[in-house]
C-alpha cells in the first residue's frame, strides 16, 4: 500500500512532466487543468459523500478551462512567430550593399526594397557608406523614401463572435371575464 502512494504521490507527477515536452500548449493546458480539476472535485465530493462523481465533473472542467487558456497561449505564440518572420524579410543597410557589390540591377534591388516593406532613416555616414559601397544613387534615394511612406502592419484575421440574442418574452395576454358572486 505504502508503494501504490509513494507511486501516486511522487513517481506518476514526474513520468507526466517528461511526457509533455512534445505537447503543445492546449494539451498541456488540458492535462494539468484536468488533473487539478479532478484532484479538487475529488476533495469537494468527497465532503458531499460523492468523491467519485466530483474527480469526474472537476476533471471534466479544469481539463475544458486548461485547454481553453492553452489554447489563447497558443495562438499568441503564433501570432508572434508571424510577426517576427515577416520582420526577418527586411533587408538591412548591408544586404543592400551586398545585393549592389553583387551587381544586382538597381530595379531588382528597388523591388526588393519595396516588396520586404523595409523602412530605412540613413544618416549622412550611412550614406556615404553605403556609396562607398557601390549602391547607387537610385537605389539610396529609395531608401530614403521608406523612411515616409506608412509602415505595413500585419494583420490576423479577427475571431468572429456570434451573438444570439435570447427570445423575446411571451406575449402578455388580457382578458375580460363576467363573473356573478352571489349573496
């Protein structure tokens, strides 16, 4: 008996931590949730003589409630890895040089430029760095115009909300009666 607690109490908690390196976060939202949920419905029913029924609805809803939180973190965690892979496709100051040492025409660079939606603030040694370089005046005076044109943002599709309005309450109903009372 001492065994079947000492494997419940401290062997179970570590083999379900080395098992949810490869889950994402809803599943280990779920499975923490569902655990802790079960663990304090366990305790609530038991005190109702119900322990059973209340490990079951406690799992039920801390498992619903932990994906559901893993779930939002999920999803923020994808928006972040969108964002930044559209940031890493900005060329900087030295990928312009490089692009003009390798005698890429200038169109191709101004393109490039452009579709990465790069913004560039050079300053005066960037300039004639970037000269010294082999970068054209083109191509610099386009790097100077990012600097005014409105930044692209990147935008995620909004989650649609349905809202369902509840019924309309019954009609209210009047009626007329005649009644004799008699004395």
């Amino acid at each position: 008996m001492r065994i079947a607690r000492w494997l419940a109490g401290f062997a179970m908690p570590v083999v379900l931590v080395s098992g949810c390196q490869s889950m994402n976060n809803t599943e280990k939202g779920a499975l923490t949730g569902g655990g802790i949920g079960a663990g304090a419905g366990a305790l609530i029913g038991h005190a109702t003589g119900h322990t059973g029924a209340g490990a079951v609805i406690g799992g039920l809803t801390g498992g619903l409630l932990g994906g559901a939180v893993g779930n939002d973190i999920d999803k923020e965690k994808a928006r972040q890895e969108r964002i930044a892979a559209a940031e890493a496709r900005h060329l900087n100051i030295s990928d312009v040089a490089s692009l003009a040492q390798q005698h890429v025409s200038d169109g191709i660079i101004i393109n490039q430029i452009r579709t990465t939606g790069s913004v560039y603030h050079l300053s005066a040694d960037e300039i004639v760095w970037l000269r010294q370089q082999g970068v054209s005046e083109a191509v610099i005076a386009e790097m100077q115009a990012t600097a005014y044109r409105p930044v692209r943002r990147v935008y995620t599709p909004a989650p649609v909300v349905v809202y369902e309005a509840p019924p309309p309450p019954p009609p209210v109903s009047v009626g007329v009666g005649i009644g004799f009372h008699g004395r």
